[in-house]
C-alpha cells in the first residue's frame, strides 16, 4: 500500500476523570509551613454559628495527580500554538511568551493596588506609556485603560456618551446599530438605558448611509459602528457618516475589534470617531486563555474627555504619575482597582516589540486574508466582491445544494487539523465563512488551510455524508447541546 | 520582525499571485484622507532582551521588598509553582473560547470543575464561570435581582468595599435604579441590621451585604436573609476574601453570592485580573450573566460538556440578552481550579485557620501599643479595623522608611475614621513580620509624641 500522508493522524488520547471522581480522604496537593504564633480554635474565634468545619465535597488529590489531570485535560484543547485559528473577528494571533514572562515580574505580579502612589510609579508608568501608545495609534485625545473586555468598554463608550448629552440638556433615547454589527453592541446600548435601533447594510456590505440619513434624528444619541465592519470591509463614508451624525447633534462610537487593520495605516482620531475601545486581546496579542481575561481600553475625542471612568491617570509636574479620582462629570467606576493590568502589561511587551513597525503586522494581516479569498474564490460563494481587509466572508451557497452547511464544514476542517472558522455570522450572510488568518501565519500555514478547505469543498459535492457527520478524528463526536440545555448538569454531585 | 512568519520573497510572491504591485495596494478602499501617511511615533521595536530589561525596571520602581499588611479586596496567598506551570501550557494559554466542544473538552471539564467548586464554597446550587471580578460580580447580580423582582430599588451596605459600591452606582445610574445606603453599627462594625430592615420596602429589589465586610466584620447573613425576605426582595452576598469559606460558614441562605476568587490562587498584579463569579439558587439561572459549561453526551453515549445556555448571552439574544459579557476571565478561572484542586479540602481548611490564628496575634501585640485597639467587637477573619491615637496616613508615612506598608488608611472611604486602618494577614506573614510591624509603629507613634504613658491611659478609655 502507498503511504499515505494525511494532515492529521489519531495521537495517544488519555481519558480523563472529574477532579472529583480522583478524590479520596486525606490526600493533598499543597502543604504550608507550620503554623509559627499560637494556633486558635475556630469555632471559638468565630462563634460556632459563624464556623465551617472544612468545604464538604472539595477534591482531595495528590500534586503528580494534579500535574496529569490538567496535563490531559490540556491535550484535548485545539491552541494557537498548534495551528491556525481561522476564526473571523476573533484575531487569534500568536501570543509572545515574553510577555508572559515580565507580567510575571517580582515587583509587578507582587504589587497591590492601593499601595501608595509613591511606592507604584513603575506600574503607572507602564500604564501611561501604554495609554500613550494607544493614543498615537487611534488618534484620539485622551484614554482610559479600566474597562476589562471590549464590552466593559462598550460599555463605557456608551455612558460617557450618556453623560455627555446628559451635561448638554438631553441623553436622548436612541442608538443605532448596524445589522452586521456583533452582538455585544445592541447589548450594550441596552445596558447602558438605549433602545436600539438596526442599520441596514447596502449591496456592497457597508452602511447604507441613505437608510442612516433617514434613521438620524433628535432622538439619536449615537452610531456604533465597526471598521473594517465584519465583512472585513472598510466602511468608506466613514467621514461622511460623522459628519451627518455631528448635524444632527449625535456621536460616532466606533468598535475597534477590528483594529488590526488599521493599526499604523488609519487613525479613527482622524477620521471623525468621538469614542472608541480597543480589544487588547485581539490587536495586541494577550492571549484569549479559553474566553479572557482581556482588556478594552476605550479612547475619547477631546470634548468627552471630562467624562472618563473615575480614576484618572495624571502626570504631575514633576514627572510623577498620580490618580486624579475628582472628577465630577465622570461616569464613574466600572471596576475596582485600574484594570486588567496583568493584560496591560503584556499589551505593552506587545506594542514596544513592535513599536511603528506595527503597521507590518497590519499589512500581513490583510494580505494574508486576500490571499485566503483568492485561492477559494470560486470554490465558496462570495456574497460581496469589495476587496477585503484583514477577514474574508464566503458563504455555503455551492454546498448547500449537496446538503452541507457552513457548521458541517466548519466541524470537518477539524479533521484537518485546524480549529473551525467563524461559522453564521455576520448575520447579514446567510450561513457565513467568515475566515481571519491574522499576521500570524506562514504561507505554509496558509497553503495547508487552503488545500482543506479545496479538499472538504469536494468531499461536500461526492461524500456529502462525510461532512456533515464530522468530526471524525476529535476525541468525543459532536454532543447533544440541546438536550444539555433542556436539563441543564451545571455541577458535579456525588452519586 | 520575529513574529511575522515570512520572508520579503514570500510577501512579493503573494502581492504577483494576487496581481498587485505593492502591499499599498491592498488598503485601497480606505480613502486617501482618512489615512495616517507617515509612522507612528511610538517608541520601539524593542528585543526579547530589551523588553525584559525595560519591565525590570519599572519593576524596581516599585514596592518590591517592602512588607505590605494591604488586603481590602486584593490578597497575598500562597499560589504553588504547579498552577503556574500548568497555567502556562499553550494548550490552556492560546486557546479560544470552547464554543468548538469536539477540541475544547479541556478548557471545558475545567469550567464545570470551577462551577462546581464555586458551589460547594458558597452554599450555592449553581455558579458561572466567570465575571470579570468582585466588584462587577456585585453590579451583574444587583441587575439580575432587578430583573427577578421588577423591582428598581437597591438597599446597599455602607461596609460594602467602596470601590465595589461605586460600580454597583455607575450601572444603576444608566438604569434609573433607586440606591439607598444603610449604615453599619459603630459598636459591632456589622451592617445595621434594623435599618437595613427599615430601609427595605416592597419596591426594593435587594438587600447588598459583603461578608466579611469591608471594615473586617463577619455579617449575620441568615438574619439579613430574613430581613430581605420578608419584603419580597432577594439578598446578595459580595465576598472579596474567598480563603474565609475555608473557615466560614456558607452564605446558604443569599440568593446570589456575588465573589472574588482572587485570594484562591491569583496574584495581586496592582489589582487585575481577578476572576469574578456569580453563584445562585438554580431556580435563577435563566436570569444569571455569564459563560456557563454544562454536562452532555455524544452519539456514542461518552461524557463531554458544552458552554450551554447561550440563549442569556448577547451573541444569541443581542439586545435581549441578561448582560453584555462576552470575553470574561476564563484563564484566571482555570488558575483558580488548578490552585484548588492543589490546596484541596485539608489545604484550604489549614490556610484558613492560619489566617485565623495570624490575624489574632497580630492583634494582640498590636494592642500592647500606647492607644491601639480594635476599631469593632464583630467577629472577623483575616482582616480587622484598628484604632490608632494618630492618623493612619502619618503612622504609614514613618513605617514607609522602614520598607513596611502598614494598615489601610479608612479615612479617604469614611471621613470620620482617619485614625483607623484595615490591617490584613495572611499565611504569608511570619510571626517576625508581625513583630517588625509592631517595633516600627511603636516608633512611629513615639516620634508623633504618643508614650508609653498614654498607654497607661488608655485602657481607661476603652
């Protein structure tokens, strides 16, 4: 028989039980030094109604047992340090292990945050560098980096956007939505007291600006929008969309999710944005660590500045940083403390490695996407012919008519050995592709991922069954989620 | 660049398959006056070498060396090399959010453990995996007891952390939510019971306690629970030191528990990231923010788990949705399972008691100092107010010089208490840290002129 050299191969996969299930009575993993002052009793410190003898079912394991358990549970996760991570408006590019390394720093790690300002001047310095990094790349005028995610800091955008019309007779009551936009942002809006309103997109995948003219009136207090929006799409009228809004007396939020297009080649400062946020983990690299943590700063156009999450980052005469907390105009605290700061760190490892050769990373990102869309153009539909920036949309159109849809090849590039894109969305393309390689990827990588997806596009037209049944390499076949979530097992009991 | 995989050859050969003449080309739909047209002025690129040399020093710009009796929501624990070690495998590290269950059944089992360790430290029947920390766990469960009741009014503690009552403030705001305050007991330094009661009414939503609380103090949560109830309103706990679940009682009878799982194997990291979490009764779940990991079979009958009721979250239910949490704290809850799965029943019981037993010798010398007393009667765990004969903010500024970072100053959260600090202990202060503590704000108080012969006085004063 020829050998054959399939992409991906059954490796050694050990099963794996609950911490719980290992569990047995007087095990440890972890032991302290001896107590050395008097030791007390607790019921008696406390009062026998306040005392707890012990947490009743906490896993009782020993340290190797504990180093095997997350060492196999770690072997059935798909990581950007094994592949490529195509999934569209996620950015999953490669995470540095410097920057691991220094927010691991004793003098970093170790600080607590109500120290004394005297004592922290090497944090706030980090975070003002920072600040000053991300100001230069957005172009906005002043910055917060408090916010903990992208939608902590819609959120913030949002408010500050509250609190500014607020401050000027009128919060009014409305903020409109494109329909590509993602999910957080008509979240957001309601989180922070609007009703939402949709924004439909033209036939070239951008904000029909006649349809946002017709939408804008007294009762709108802002625009959020995305750009690149999440077609990948650069929305062009742009300045003019601003302008239109700025008439009328609203605001232009705009989600930066997508910043890594632009990072060095366009400033949304200059380009009529009033408020923007950052995903830290997107654009600037920490690591996604299974859902966070993150970090979304959130930059603002001169007149908003006075409305900045309390407390404010300041620059003393003499060169020391302090925390300016009178600020009666801001919205106020979004979360104790600074910040994600551990994130900020990494994010700053991140921007000094680069510095302005930033705009590099920009420039691969998008040419790694328009190599993507050239090489499966006429093998998947695309709905829209724009040229693309650093995300492509296909849709399953061809594959449907042989029964196959986006999430069955979407499930069946898993047997190829890479994680799935993102699978039905944007909304506005009906079963969507949409397919971000980020700067990350070697041609090789991106030659691979090309041949799969040519590869399942012919298996969807001759072994439509294939595809659709897929995965067939994964350690556990597609699961039941809607039987999980009609009788929903949130915990481990004992039996 | 180190972290761009191709070579100047690669890039050129792409731009002829796609027939372009220069990498410019490609960022032909942005118009020529929206862009920048020149580089950034930012400073780098920096080495591998260089940026460890530049977070060097910045780190020595701070507090390292210094001892610190800081806690008031931030606390230094023991965390093993194990977690750490483990944490850092790229698998856990660089992997997405597990929405793909067939190769995200690591991160996955690790969720369902922490919601399931979550449980048992809190009483509670199910939790989510994770809120981005205390402080907004405690703003997300008061906008949930908003949306159980249909109420719109918010009985707060004054001994909730500050910081904490400041982002329940912002949310409630752009909501239009009543927030009223109620006060604690000078004597006990407990939340006043009778006027929490007198505060609630049948418009009220909940009741907010934190247990300890911020000035130390161990509520009586049942009490407060039958306060609440007896309105129709719900209680929530906050809990910022979860290592007091090791020797504390369970908040069982709260309805949300509001925690910060930072003491349970994070670092400090000048406050973040944290790991915030939402624990409640199941009959709430619908209404809960948050990820949630939940068990399931496949085809073949194996058991597997799936992020499962998307239907709260904002990528199903858009502006339906129970919050706008997307991205949350996924790895520091991961850090939190891996610390306990370590620390285990005995560990966690044994760290506790310690904390007990420091935190009660550091009281008892402290006391030995002229004019030095315990602020409150309540019972406390790791953390208590003390009373000074001077302003805290003075006593800290002498034990600044040598290398000591004494008791949180109250006066910048309480305007009447300057001459009181929140001292913290933990497993990590040995019995010497205690005695420097004490030799050195004896000195301190002696150079702002308190004697020993006040200390013959004071005890008069009690």
């Amino acid at each position: 028989m020829a050998p054959t050299n399939s992409p991906v191969a059954r490796n050694v996969s050990l099963g794996e039980r609950l911490l719980f299930e290992k569990s047995a009575p007087g095990k440890r993993g972890m032991e302290l030094p001896p107590l050395d002052v008097p030791s007390v009793d607790v019921a008696h410190a406390l009062g026998a109604e306040n005392a707890r003898d012990g947490v009743d079912g906490f896993p009782e394991v020993s340290e190797i047992e504990v180093i095997r358990h997350f060492t196999r549970l770690s072997t059935w996760n798909y990581a950007i340090d094994l592949g490529m991570y195509p999934l569209g408006s996620c950015t999953m590019k490669y995470n540095p292990r410097v920057n691991e390394f220094v927010a691991r720093l004793e003098g970093l790690a170790t600080e607590h945050p109500l120290q004394p300002a005297e004592l922290s001047q090497g944090c706030l310095r980090i975070l003002r560098t920072l600040e000053l990094f991300l100001l230069e790349v957005t172009g906005m005028d002043a910055i917060t980096l408090q916010p903990c995610a992208g939608a902590q800091g819609e959120y913030a955008g949002i408010a500050m956007i509250r609190a500014y019309l607020a401050s000027r007779g009128n919060p009014r009551k409305k903020v409109l939505v494109p329909d590509s936009a993602h999910g957080t942002n008509p979240a957001t809006a309601v989180t922070a007291g609007y009703e939402v309103r949709n924004i439909r997109s033209d036939s070239t995948g951008r904000i029909d600006i006649g349809h946002l003219a017709e939408c804008v009136d007294e009762d709108v207090a802002a625009l959020m929008v995305t750009n690149p929006n999440t077609l990948g799409i650069f929305e062009r009228d742009i300045a003019e969309a601003a302008e239109l809004l700025h008439a009328r007396g609203a605001l232009l939020y705009m989600d930066g999710a997508n910043m890594n297009a632009l990072a060095g080649v366009a400033r949304p400062g200059d380009f009529g944005v009033d408020v923007m946020h950052m995903n830290l983990h997107k654009t600037f690299s920490t690591p996604h660590g299974g859902g966070g943590p993150g970090a979304g700063p959130v930059a603002v156009e001169k007149r908003l500045e006075p409305f900045l999450p309390t407390p404010v980052l300041v620059e003393k005469p003499d060169g020391r940083l302090g925390w300016d907390r009178n600020r009666p105009k801001s919205i106020g605290r979004l979360r104790a403390f600074y910040g994600n700061f551990g994130v900020l760190v990494r994010a700053l490892a991140y921007a000094l490695a680069y510095g302005p050769g930033m705009v590099e990373a920009t420039r691969d990102a998008v040419l790694n996407a328009n190599y993507i869309r050239k090489k499966l153009e006429g093998v998947y539909d695309l709905p829209y012919e724009q040229p693309c920036m650093h995300e492509v949309v296909f849709s399953d159109a061809r594959q449907k008519k042989h029964g196959v849809n986006t999430m069955d090849i979407a499930k069946r590039l898993i047997d190829y050995g890479f994680h799935p894109y993102t699978t039905a969305f944007p909304l506005i393309v009906p079963g969507a592709l949409m397919i971000e390689p980020t700067e990350s990827e070697s041609r090789e990588e991106l030659d691979r991922f090309v041949e799969a997806m040519r590869s399942i596009a012919a298996e969807a037209a001759e072994n439509p069954e294939l595809v659709k049944s897929a995965p067939h390499s994964a350690r556990i076949g597609r699961l039941d989620e809607v039987g999980a979530a009609r009788k929903p097992v949130l915990r481990w009991k004992p039996q | 660049m180190r972290y761009l995989p191709k070579s100047d050859a690669e890039r050129r050969a792409i731009l002829d398959e796609l027939g372009l003449a220069s990498i410019n080309e490609l960022f032909a739909s942005i118009p020529e006056a929206c862009r920048l047209g020149r580089p950034l002025a930012v400073p780098g690129p920096l080495s591998e070498k260089e940026i460890i040399d530049y977070f060097r020093a910045r780190a020595a710009e701070n507090a390292a060396g210094y001892t610190s009796f800081l806690g008031a929501g931030v606390y230094n624990h023991f965390r093993s090399v194990v977690a750490d070690a483990l944490l850092q495998r790229g698998e856990f590290l660089t992997s997405y959010t597990p929405y793909q269950a067939e190769i995200s059944q690591g991160t996955l089992q690790a969720i369902f453990e922490f919601q399931t360790l979550m449980c048992q430290l809190t009483g509670q029947e199910v939790a989510n995996a994770s809120m981005y920390d205390g402080s907004t766990a405690a703003a997300e469960a008061a906008m949930m007891t908003v949306r159980l009741t249909g109420r719109r009014r918010l009985v707060i503690s004054r001994a909730l952390n500050p910081e904490y009552r400041q982002v329940v403030d912002t949310y409630a705001s752009d909501l239009g939510l009543e927030v009223v305050e109620t006060g604690f007991d000078a004597k006990t330094g407990q939340t006043d019971l009778a006027a929490a009661q007198a505060a609630t009414d049948d418009t009220t939503a909940a009741v907010i306690v934190q247990s300890p609380n911020f000035l130390g103090a161990l509520e009586p949560v049942a009490q407060f629970a039958e306060a609440a109830h007896g309105r129709g309103a719900l209680l929530v706990v906050a809990i910022a030191e979860a290592v007091s679940l090791g020797a504390v009682r369970a908040p069982a009878e709260a309805d949300i528990v509001a925690m910060e799982a930072q003491s349970l194997g994070l670092a400090p990291s000048f406050g973040g990231p944290f790991a915030g979490v939402i624990a409640t009764r199941e009959k709430f779940v619908r209404q809960m923010p948050g990820r949630l990991a939940g068990q399931a079979t496949d085809g073949e009958g194996r058991r597997g788990f799936v992020l499962t009721l998307a239907t709260r979250e904002q990528h199903i239910r858009r502006e339906k949705a129970t919050s706008n949490i997307c991205t949350n704290q996924a790895l520091c809850a991961l850090a939190v399972t891996m610390h306990l799965a370590l620390l285990g029943k005995e560990g966690l019981r044994e760290m506790a008691a310690q904390n007990l037993a420091k935190a009660r010798y550091a009281v008892a010398e402290c006391e030995k100092l002229p004019g030095v007393r315990r602020a409150f009667s309540a019972p406390f765990f790791n953390e208590v107010t003390l009373e000074f004969p001077r302003a805290v903010r003075l006593i800290n500024h002498e034990l600044e010089r040598e290398r000591i970072i004494g008791p949180l100053p109250l006066g910048p959260f309480f305007p009447e208490q300057t001459k009181r600090g929140l001292l913290c202990l933990t497993e990590m202060h040995s019995r010497q840290d205690v005695e420097r503590l004490v030799a050195a704000t004896r000195r301190a108080l002696e150079s702002l002129g308190v004697g020993a012969r006040e200390a013959v006085s004071s005890p008069a004063e009690r």
